[in-house]
C-alpha cells in the first residue's frame, strides 16, 4: 500500500531510511512525494500524468526547497508553467559544480563501488571541476568539452577517455533533470587504447623472479611489495585485490574476495601463491600487505617497486596489469578451457576472457605446422588406400 501523509518541512525531516528505496506521497498536493534512498537522501519528485503514461521526475534535494516551494513548482508542471517538452524549470541551469554537489552526488555517487567513487573523485578534483565547475549545464557546448578533451588526451590518453566517460554520466543525470536537451559529451571519439598483446617469455619471467630476489636483497623493506608482484604473476588477480587483501579473506586453498571488480569472487590459489601469503608476518593487522605508516589501512602507492624492476629486467614496455594478460595466456597455451579461465579471472562473461587469452607467433606457427601434418596424413593414407585399389593385380 502507497504511503501517504500530510507533508511538512519538520516531517520530511524525520523520515529515515529504509533497506530499499520508498516514497511518501502528499495528501494535500496529488503526484508530489518525497523518495528516501537507503543512503538517507530525499528528493521530493513529481508523478507525472501529462504524456498519458505516468513518469516519475525528481525535482530537487528537500534541502534545497522547503514543501510549499516543492507543491509550487509541481502544481506549476502539472498546469503548463514549466517547458512541457523538457521538463525544465523556469529559471537559469545550475553551474556544473552546484549540480555535482547538490543533485549528482547523493542520486548518483552513493550508488558506485567505492574504487569507481575513487575514480570519479580524481576526475572531479584534477579535471572536471576546474574546467567546468562555473559554467552553467545548458552552457557547456560541444565544442568545448572537445577542447578540453583534446587538451588532456595530449598529456593523458587513457586518461581522459576515463574523465569523459565520468562527464558523460553526469551531464546525462542533467538530461534526466531536464537541464539539457542532448548530452554534448556523447558521439566523441574515444582515444585508442593500446591492445592486450603482451605477455612475458620464459626468459623474460625469469629475468623478472630473478631480480625481484636481487632487489629485495638489497633493500628488505622491499619484501612486501615484491610478494604483491609475486602473487599477480602466480594468481592473475588485480592489483587493487592483492594490495587490499584482508586475512579474513584468505582460506587454506582459496581467497575468497569481499569485493573485486565484478562482486565478490573466490581465488584459487596455486601451491606458489600458498607459500607467498604463508610467509607474511602476522603483526596484528587486519591487511595481508599493510601500509608501513599505518598498520589499519592496506598499503597503497603506485608500486614504485615495479618501475624499478621492469627496468631492470628489460621489460620496460610491460605493465603491471600485463601480469594478469600472462596468467590468462600460460592457462590458454597450457589447455585450460576458455570458461575455466573466465571462472579464473573472475569474468562473469568469455567473451571478456578472449581480451586477455593470448598466444605468441611462435605458437601460432607451430599449431599450423601441427594441422598441416595431420592433414597431410590423412591425405597420404587416402593415397595409400586408393593406390592398393588400382594396382596392376587388381585388374
């Protein structure tokens, strides 16, 4: 049954929240509620009835509107007083920044895995505020988020297909407003991304096991950073799983992981990968790889390690993520179906799985070579038997 009250500034005030979203609807005004999100936010939004089908619009925060001001400007849609083609308010567009921080954070931001929220924080701080905070929505041109995404793709390429795809979030929430009419971040072109082609020789893991060892015999402190590298080549896990990694989360024969990209997953882990976590030192600390400043947090950084030993190893071109290419790739080569990868990656679909499963030419070439011969001996069997069939005692 719909809840209904008689709406008021002090009531709304007192409405919590609840394990899923609902919505009170006014008494007084018809199609006017406020919806409670499980996070504690409440927007009062509309019941719109004019297209014939109903649609619910949101109209505002309650903290940016009192409830007589909210049945004003629904009585005022529900009479013609507003755009009725976009729904848009009379009145200017808010700035892109008082939009963010009053309308697209609490619908939108709560929502996100909290390594997307890291994500769209960074593209808010370092570039989409200070080039569009103060320019109104219904102002941001076309023209001038290519200017900006150009600027940045010269510095950062894959960077900035990471901050339009944040923009373009945001600006299509405006749309929802009816702040804009068209997104004028969507139809640009992505900058291209490199291809997963590249995974280490056998040569190359060796130069790489081999200095990690070297590296760590000079500085010791090296140690857990270099365990971290060990367990991304030995479990094809993301770094982000491997540096936030909790001891509750570890298992005699498998991680079961809280939260990773794609939800909760579990890790099969390989006798090597065994041993690795086996010899981290219990110091009390809830993290595997704690933070050497703070023992409560995980250790973070950009694995400064990693550059070094990449050099030092003469695999400069590799990234760390490559790691995770050549686990795939050793499974493919080695038989492993390619749903049985999937399930070891955690994909949820194969599809994703043919990204990283990689062979090199050498291995092309040889698997033709391979199905040339087989075929060849079909063929010279064929010749055999029909051979025996024409010989002269047969006439």
């Amino acid at each position: 049954m719909a809840r209904k009250m008689r709406l008021s500034d002090r009531a709304v005030v007192r409405l919590g929240a609840a394990s899923s979203e609902f919505t009170v609807w006014d008494t007084r005004v018809t199609g006017l509620g406020v919806r409670v999100r499980p996070s504690g936010h409440r927007s009062f939004v509309l019941l719109d009835n004019r297209t014939g089908s109903p649609k619910r619009r949101t109209l505002g925060p309650v903290t940016h509107m009192t409830v007589d001001e909210a049945r004003s400007r629904c009585l005022a849609i529900q009479s013609g007083g507003m755009d009725l083609l976009n729904d848009k308010p009379l009145g200017p567009a808010p700035l892109f920044g008082d939009f963010v921080s009053d309308v697209w954070r609490p619908e939108c931001f709560d929502r996100l895995k909290p390594a997307t929220r890291r994500r769209a924080n960074s593209a808010l701080t370092t570039q989409l505020l200070p080039a569009f905070a103060a320019v109104p929505l219904d102002r941001i041109e076309r023209k001038k988020v290519m200017a900006w995404f150009d600027r940045y793709s010269a510095v950062a390429p894959g960077g900035a297909n990471r901050v339009l795809d944040v923009l373009r979030q945001i600006l299509n929430h405006a749309m929802v407003h009816g702040h804009l009419e068209t997104n004028p971040a969507t139809g640009i072109r992505r900058n291209p991304q490199r291809k997963f082609n590249r995974f280490l020789s056998r040569d190359e893991a060796r130069r790489l096991h081999d200095e990690l060892d070297r590296l760590v015999a000079e500085r010791p402190g090296r140690a857990a950073q270099a365990d971290i590298i060990r367990l991304l080549y030995y479990t094809g896990c993301r770094c982000s799983e491997i540096q936030t990694l909790r001891w509750c989360e570890v298992g005699t024969d498998t991680l079961d992981l809280a939260d990773s990209k794609t939800g909760p997953r579990k890790v099969y882990l390989n006798s090597e990968a065994r041993r690795i976590i086996e010899r981290q030192p219990r110091t009390g600390s809830d993290h595997v790889f704690p933070s050497s400043s703070d023992p409560t947090t995980p250790i973070s950084g950009s694995m400064r390690l990693w550059i070094i030993l990449r050099k030092r190893a003469g695999i400069e071109d590799v990234r760390l993520h490559d790691l995770r290419h050549n686990y795939a790739s050793q499974a493919v080569l080695n038989g492993v179906p390619l749903p049985t990868v999937a399930r070891l990656l955690g994909h949820r679909q194969v599809s994703m799985t043919l990204r990283y499963a990689h062979v090199s030419d050498r291995e092309v070439e040889a698997a033709a070579e391979r199905i040339g011969g087989a075929i060849s001996a079909i063929c010279n069997a064929n010749n055999d038997r029909l051979s025996g069939t024409l010989s002269p005692n047969h006439g």
